[in-house]
C-alpha cells in the first residue's frame, strides 16, 4: 500500500508545481506548449503502476502444481474418462442389445496414457453376452469383459 500512498504524493507535487510553472509563464504562444508537456507528463505519472504491473518478475512465484494436487487432478481426469468411457458403450449397447449398463476399470500407463483394465456388464441376456463381448473387444480393445 506504500507505493498507492507515493503514487499519490508523487502525483500531487508534480500538479502543484505544475501550477506554478504555468502561473510564472508568460500569456503568450510558449504557455500552450508548456501546458500540452505538462499534461503529457501528468499521464505518464498517472499511469506508471499500471506500467509498473506490467513488468513484474513472475518467476518469484510458484505456479506449479503440488504433487498432491497433481495427483487429485490425474484421478478426476481419470475418473471423469472412465465415466464418459462407459456412457458411450453403454449408448453403442444400448441400441443393439437393449437395456445394459457398463463400469469401465480404466488403468494409467508409465506415460500418462490410460487404458482399459475390464469392463463389467450388467443387464445383458445370456444370448447376447457373447456377442456384446465380441463387440466390446472389437470397439475397444479390452479383452477381459465380466458380466454380471
């Protein structure tokens, strides 16, 4: 808060010399050039925090992430895969086989890279659990279906 209290004490000093500089001007064509310099100077001075933010070291701050926090957001990011994974077997399912519901087991490789551990399908008549399996392992790439 120091420097919005310089800022202003610099600001008034310069209006109030400012002041005085025009009043010992003489009225003639000189005063107006005075003035337009002033002024000029005047904004600078006004606007020197905000070109002040915009030289801020920003490598004194730490924007990195936690290790804690990274870890939650890799679970939500897998997590939230995981889920629309599901809904969109589910849809594909749906509209052949009718009524089922899928629970994908999504695992995370060296890389970050997700893959599919299981998928477990419940609902599914016995006539069709075969041909769902085929169609999930054909789609998707998962070998091991569990159905429930």
């Amino acid at each position: 808060m120091d420097f919005i209290k310089d800022w202003a004490i610099t600001i008034s000093g310069f209006i109030i010399l400012s002041s005085v500089a025009e009043m010992l001007l003489p009225n003639k064509s000189f005063k107006k050039y005075a003035k337009l310099v002033l002024g000029l100077m005047l904004i600078i001075l006004v606007m020197k925090p905000i070109l002040n933010v915009s030289s801020l070291d920003l490598g004194q701050y730490d924007f990195a992430s936690s290790p804690i926090e990274t870890a939650q957001q890799g679970a939500l990011v897998k997590s939230t895969f995981a889920q629309k994974l599901a809904s969109d077997m589910e849809a594909t399912l749906k509209a052949q086989f009718g009524e089922v519901s899928v629970d994908v087991d999504v695992g995370t490789n060296a890389d970050n890279s997700f893959f599919i551990q299981g998928i477990e399908v419940s609902g599914a008549t016995e006539s069709s659990r075969k041909e769902i399996a085929s169609e999930l392992t054909k789609d998707y790439g998962c070998n091991q279906v569990i159905f429930k």
